[in-house]
C-alpha cells in the first residue's frame, strides 16, 4: 500500500497540481476511497452464531501448547 507522501507525489504528478497530506483526504473520498484502517471489530462477533464458533475455537485449540504454536500477523 502506497504511503501518503507517495501518494501526493503521484497525485502532483498525474495532475499537475501539488496537495499536501492533510488535503490529500478530501480528493481520495471523492474518488470513493480512503486510507482510514478498518475497524477489527467485525460486526458478526456479536451474534449468537459468532460466539458459539468463538467458544467452539477455543474448545478444540485450549490443548495446545504455545511454544507449538505460530503467530502470523
């Protein structure tokens, strides 16, 4: 994913026209994107349906030791 100073120079140089960070938002809404990150809440962890595979997931994990485990992020 491109950074905001990259993606000004880009914007500069496709339009002939300079913005800085801050006003970099407002032409990214317009073209229906935006660079907030999404929330890590989803909204189906609240359901009953998601709590039950939450609990089900740690049900057939609690076994394992950590030191066997890997971590991805």
């Amino acid at each position: 994913m491109l950074m905001q100073t990259q993606l000004c120079e880009l914007f500069t140089q496709k339009t002939g026209n300079g913005v800085s960070r801050t006003a970099l938002c407002p032409y990214l809404q317009k073209l229906g994107t935006n660079r907030k990150k999404k929330t890590w809440y989803s909204s189906q962890a609240a359901t009953e349906r998601g709590q039950k595979l939450r609990e089900e997931y740690w049900e057939k994990i609690k076994d394992i030791e950590p030191e066997k485990s890997v971590f991805l992020d």
